[in-house]
C-alpha cells in the first residue's frame, strides 16, 4: 500500500467536479470588479512576441500543471491524481522517461528540479481549504522517496505554485480569488516523514490586468497557478491563469526579490495555463496548461530585468494586499467574504456527494 501524502486520505479527491462547480460563482463575483488600466505599452521589453516550441499530444498528460526544465528536455506532471508522476519530454514534446513514486497524493500542482537532481512535486491543491497538512513529495536520482508535510500557521489554503530557491529552501505561493496571496516558507529543513510548520514571509497583490484566457473569466487575472526558479538563481516567475510576472533574483532570498517590483509578461490566451518554466538558458519562459493537445510556448527574454519597468497594475510589495483593479480594500473584503461563503456552501454540498 502506497504511503499518503495526506494523512487523513487514501485516494486523491475528484477534484475536477469540484473545481467546475467552484469556478462559477467566483467568476461571477470578480465580474464585479473594475479592470484595470492594462495596457500593452504598459509591460516592459525585456520579454518578445511568444511562440511555439512543441505540442505535447500524449494522454498521460491531460491536464498538464507542472513544468520544469532538465538541460534540453522538460520534466511535467499532471494535475491531480492518484500517484505521484513525472514525465520526461524531449525538445519535440515526446515523453520518454516516466519516474513514479510509491505515494498516494491528494492533489500535486507543481514540481521543481533541485540542484542535487532531486525532484520535487507540490502537493498543495486544496480547492475546499479543508487540509490539515500539505506535501512536498522529493523524487531522488536514486529512486528513493522523500515525503515531508507542511503545516500552515493560519489555517488552510488551496495554492499551485512551488519556488525552489537555489539553496533548496522551498516557498509556496497561494491562489487567492481577489489575487492577495501569501508566500509560505517551512520553519525547518524537509526530513522524510516530519510534519514542519510553516511561516508566512511575503504577501502579493495582484491586480487584473485586462488579458483574456483561463476557464474562470476575469478571476484568473488574479489566480497564481504555478511558480518557476531559473536554474542559475537568477529569476524567479510566477503566472496567473493569463500573465506571467517575472523578478530578478540574488542569492536564495526569495521572499526579498518578490518584495520588489516585477515585470508582467501577457501570455496567449488558453483555457486553462497552469504550467511555467524557465527555459535551458534560464532567460525564456516555457508555459504551457491543460487540454490535448497542450501547446508549450516559449516566451524568449530580449534584454535584462535589471531597471525594466513594471506593469503598472501589479503591486509585488512584501506586506501589501491587492486591490482588485482599483476596488477599495473595504469593497475587496466584502466580496472576499461573499466568495468565501459562497465557496464554503457548495464545498460542503460537494463533500456530502457519495464518492
């Protein structure tokens, strides 16, 4: 019997059903909200015009939400599931390789390759915030395992995106419906079979940015799902459902660099993008989502973030909260509040369901 990312389940949850059922209301309450004033001579140059690298048509990769890069080729996951997965694709998309592990998660959202070769999967998706603990699952070049459970100290919370700093401290990037979301980081180093609290270190503000895509409407200019290092410690990206931001980074201090301003990368619009990455060259973004066949675009950089000027609806301050497009804190806590009721009504009608 394989061991539980999650200590309270066997199985992971259906949590496509779930998430088709969530994505209504908090659309609908987002719409709400004014857009921003994104425009395209707002995002500046260091990033040019994206395009195709290569289309991954394999299905054992449907719903494709972790991206990483090895040399040439990528390492990705699927969303979800009920065993912890890599798969290993050439420069034209190809699978090869498939590492497994005998862990049963609840529902891995991102990965990211250490330095050691270790690769690391995020168990962190919790759409009904209901979790006592999340994972990291490490996947060894030796084949061992590494299951390490995290605690948050504010409760639970659903997130998509995993940074590994070049130390190999890893950091856990929330996805909020008004786009407030907080950086997590362990109180101590991961250990198989520990259970390690964690501390919040940073808090994003993201704003709506006006760039169509993903399968919630305008909320997913808002929603983090998922999160890159480059290989050489020198960037870190983050990317919505429609944009990606992208910092420079010095050393291993990851909650630092996201306390300073980003640049904002508009990304092609797709149903439901997940997954990004830095290129072999650790300049290039590679992004890509779920669907067949999932195209991985690649976004080339063109000139160095030193000094590059920001979107100006994005606010990436240590500390600060979004705003939501220009809607007042106050105005943002009242619809955060009906979200959130709204989230825990049909969570609960949804648990009621027979599995």
């Amino acid at each position: 019997m394989p061991e539980s990312a999650d200590p309270r389940r066997s199985r992971a949850p259906r949590r496509r059903t779930a998430g088709a059922v969530l994505c209504a209301p908090v659309g609908l309450l987002v719409a709400l909200l004014p857009t921003g004033s994104a425009a395209a001579d707002d995002v500046a140059a260091p990033y040019g015009e994206p395009t195709t690298r290569c289309e991954i048509t394999d299905p054992r990769l449907p719903e494709l939400s972790g991206l990483a890069s090895a040399g040439e080729s990528m390492l990705a996951m699927n969303d979800g599931g009920d065993r912890a997965e890599v798969l290993v694709l050439d420069g034209a998309c190809a699978v090869g390789e498939v590492r497994t592990a005998e862990v049963d998660p609840y529902d891995p959202e991102d990965l990211a390759l250490a330095a050691d070769g270790t690769i690391w999967l995020a168990d962190i998706g919790d759409n009904a915030q209901s979790r006592e603990t999340v994972a990291l699952i490490g996947l060894r070049p030796d084949g061992t395992t590494v299951l390490t459970r995290l605690t948050y100290p504010d409760g639970a919370h659903d997130a998509e995106a995993l940074l590994l700093a070049p130390d190999g401290t890893p950091y856990l990037v929330t996805k909020e419906v008004l786009g407030a979301s907080s950086v997590y980081r362990p109180d101590a180093p991961l250990a198989d079979g520990a259970t390690v609290p964690m501390s919040k270190v940073a808090a994003l503000g993201f704003t709506l940015t006006g760039t169509p895509g993903g399968p919630v409407g305008r909320a997913g200019q808002l929603l983090v799902t998922g999160g890159a290092v480059s290989a050489d410690g020198s960037r870190i990206a983050l990317r919505t459902y429609t944009d990606a931001y992208v910092w420079p980074l010095s050393g291993s201090d990851v909650a630092g660099a996201l306390a300073g301003p980003p640049v904002r990368v508009p990304l092609p619009e797709a149903p439901q993008g997940e997954a990004i990455a830095f290129a072999a060259n650790d300049r290039d973004l590679l992004v890509a989502g779920e669907g067949l066949p999932a195209v991985v675009t690649q976004v080339s950089a063109t000139g160095d973030l030193t000094g590059a000027a920001p979107a100006e609806p994005t606010e990436a301050a240590a500390g600060s909260l979004a705003t939501a497009g220009g809607v007042e804190p106050l105005t943002a806590g009242l619809v955060a509040a009906a979200v959130a009721t709204v989230l825990v009504w049909v969570g609960g009608k949804l648990r009621r369901r027979p599995a």
